[in-house]
C-alpha cells in the first residue's frame, strides 16, 4: 500500500492526498477540498489480463457557456493502464521498462501535441 497522504505536484503546486478510501485492490487519495484525486486499481479482465491503473482526476468550477451567470463543476482526468497476460510471460523489469519508455516519450512537446489532437 502506498504511504498516506501522496503528493501530487500541479503547476509548481504541492497537493497533499489523504487516503480516503480503501478496497480490494484498490485506494483513493483525495485533496481535503475535493478538487485532486488520485487512484490506483488493479483489475482482472475476463479474457485473463491485469490491468494496473493509476488515475489522477481534477475538478474546477466554470462558467457555464449555455446559461448566462451560471457556473458549473467541470473535470478532467489522466490515466497510465498497464495491461499485462496473467501468464507472467512479462517480468516485473520488462513491464518496468516498458512503463518507463512511456512516460519519457510523455515529453512536454508530446502531451502538448497529443492535447493538440495530433496523432
């Protein structure tokens, strides 16, 4: 089990998560105002993969472009699935690797150019 809380750094900002719930296999940390929350699961599927997610959700509250003088809670999230066969034909280190190959492609260029809708 991670440490409680997690930290999760916004735009140069520190958010402090305390755990707040904990099931089979998986734990949610929330931001006391609700507003950032991070969650990790593990998941088998029917066909007899794993699935390891971690989820990060963030929430705001904005204008509502449909009705003047309105405003509305909005969100957004981002997720890392790692999707492995449940026959251990993968190591932990190729799984490792493979995750880490990722997230140095996650460039700032590259999620700008992904959020950009480039393909």
């Amino acid at each position: 089990m991670f440490s409680d809380p997690q930290s999760v750094t916004i735009n140069t900002v520190a958010n402090s998560l305390p755990r707040v719930s904990v099931g089979d296999r998986t734990a949610t940390y929330t931001k006391d105002d609700e507003t950032v929350s991070l969650s990790v699961a593990h998941t088998s599927t029917k066909s007899g993969r794993t699935r390891r997610q971690v989820r990060l959700d963030i929430k705001k509250i904005a204008a509502d472009p449909f009705v003047a003088n309105q405003s509305r809670e909005v969100s957004c999230s981002c997720y890392l699935v790692i999707d492995e066969p449940s026959d251990a034909v993968f190591t932990n280190t190729e799984l490792l690797n493979n995750t880490k190959g990722l997230i140095g492609w996650l460039s700032d260029a590259n999620v700008t150019k992904v959020i950009a809708g480039e393909s």
